[in-house]
C-alpha cells in the first residue's frame, strides 16, 4: 500500500504544481502492478488526458511464482511466506479493468524473466472483465529486447506517440519484428 499511496501523492503532485495536458504512467515488470493499482485507484481524479504503459508485466505475483524456474523459490515465496499473508500479490489482473483510460502493454517475445504468455493472460483477462481502450503490442524476439531492454526498441518513440495522440491498436494484440510499425502483424 505505501508504495501505491506514493504513486497517488506523486501524481497529485505532479498535477498541481504542472497542470500537465496529458500523464503517462508507465510501469515496468514489478512496478506495472502498482501502476495498475495506482491508475485504478485514483481514476477518477486523473481526468481523461491520461495513459497508462505497462512493460514486461504480468497478471499476478502467483502466476509469475509458478513460473521460475527454480522449485527452491518457488517452494519459499508461495508455501513458506504466503502471497496474501504478506500482501504481495501484485494483482495487475485484478486492478486493469477498473481503469478508465487507454491502456498499452508491452512484451518482448524474449523476456526471460516474466514469461509472455502471463502478459497475454493479464490482457485476455481484463478484455474479458470488459476493460476497452487497450492493446498489447508483443515485440519480437529478433528484435533482442529481453526483460529490460524495451527502450532500446526503434519503433518504440513512433508507437508511444500514436498511442498518446489515441491511435493505439485499441483492443488488439499486435507483434512488431521490425521497428515500422507499419509492418506490425495482428496476433
């Protein structure tokens, strides 16, 4: 909770003393639940100039556990600690289709540490809850992006812009090989 209470102090902040015209809040892998939680959490004092990004992210701290590789953690984050108990669920699937404003998710084909298919999971899940206004654009794996290095994408300053001026690929998944998106392929 302290985390997304300072998201929400910082975004008041950032609207007050700026009054931008558009925020985009952008979440990357543990942070795109937050930016999740914060986006619907405080929607309704975000105004309709407002996006949300969320990179190499996933529908739920559960899910991405099962996934590692190594049955020790595994074994210690979710039979040990417990998620709830310790309130560490990351719950993106939960808090995505109470957002009101567009939405874009982001993955690499090659993210070796948050599996592509719990980004495809988090979106077929809030499309299926109803949530409008949002894509998922998927970036090949030629492209040698990984978990962290999205920002090196070419297309990346072209798609952010077309997403800003609200000509996102609204409700649908997209897989970029090359940096025109032009040439982007309908999943």
């Amino acid at each position: 909770e302290t985390v997304v209470d300072d998201a929400i102090n910082s975004h008041k902040y950032l609207r007050k003393n700026y009054k931008p015209q558009k925020i985009l809040v952008w979440g990357h892998s543990l942070g795109a639940p937050i930016a999740a939680r914060l986006a619907a959490k405080d929607g309704d004092d975000f105004g309709a100039h407002n996006f949300l990004i969320l990179e190499s992210s996933f529908d739920n701290m559960e899910h991405l556990v099962e996934n590692w590789d190594d049955v020790a953690w595994r074994k210690l984050a979710v039979h040990m600690t417990g998620l709830e108990r310790t309130d560490i669920t990351f719950r993106c699937d939960k808090y995505l289709s109470r957002v009101s404003y567009p939405v874009l998710i982001l993955h690499a084909e090659d993210d070796q540490k948050v599996d592509l298919q719990l980004a495809k999971n988090l979106f077929k899940t809030a499309r299926a809850a109803g949530k409008e206004q949002l894509a998922m654009v998927t970036l090949g794996r030629e492209l040698g992006l990984r978990h962290t290095e999205i920002y090196q994408f070419q297309g990346l300053p072209s798609l952010v812009t077309m997403f800003l001026a609200g000509n996102e690929f609204s409700n649908e998944e997209r897989v970029c090989r090359l940096p025109n998106l032009n040439l982007c392929e309908l999943s």
